[in-house]
C-alpha cells in the first residue's frame, strides 16, 4: 500500500514529516519508515523553481534558508534538501558556463 506522497504503509515504525509553503500552496508528507528520495527531490526543485534567486552554491547558505522555507521533523531531512538544492545550483550554473557543441 502507497500513501499519497509516494511513502510505502508497510509497517515500519518510524514516521517522517516535511511541510513545503509555497505560495498559497501548503504540502505536506507523513510517511512511515525513511523519507524517499523523491520527496526530497521534488521538495528541492519546488524550492528552487519558486525561489532562484535566494539559492546559492553555498551549502550552510542554502541549509539557512531552506530551514526558513520548509518545516521538517529532523536535522537530516533538512540537510538532505539543502543539500539537493545546492546540487541543483551548482548543476544549473555548470551547464550556463559550458557551450553547447553541435
């Protein structure tokens, strides 16, 4: 069985919890057992899409604001998105500098 946000309710007993404001938007995931990497993935690219300008290469940076904009049950969970975040950035800025050959 599959919750609504991709979590597997298979009987694990650890509960994870991460709520993302965006806009008028309110998401939040309850899953049982460790949070997928999907949730943390989407939860980062939402960031990064509706706030480009507020990210930087700089993880303490990004955990700092990333802090601000979501509510997470734990340190981890939090560091997990900064850190995508930060990858996203670094990702995005990597491909501006590189020309494209043809």
């Amino acid at each position: 069985m599959v919750d609504k946000c991709g979590g597997s309710l298979s009987g694990h007993h650890h509960y994870a919890k991460l709520s993302i404001n965006i806009g008028y938007v309110l998401v939040e995931c309850q899953n049982m057992g460790n949070i997928k990497t999907r949730m943390i993935k989407r939860t980062a690219l939402q960031l990064v899409d509706s706030y480009p300008e507020l990210f930087s290469k700089d993880f303490a940076a990004n955990k700092k604001i990333v802090s601000q904009l979501i509510q997470a049950d734990s340190d981890k969970t939090l560091n997990k998105v900064a850190g995508y975040v930060t990858r996203l950035v670094r990702r995005k800025e990597r491909e501006k500098e590189t020309p494209v050959e043809v």
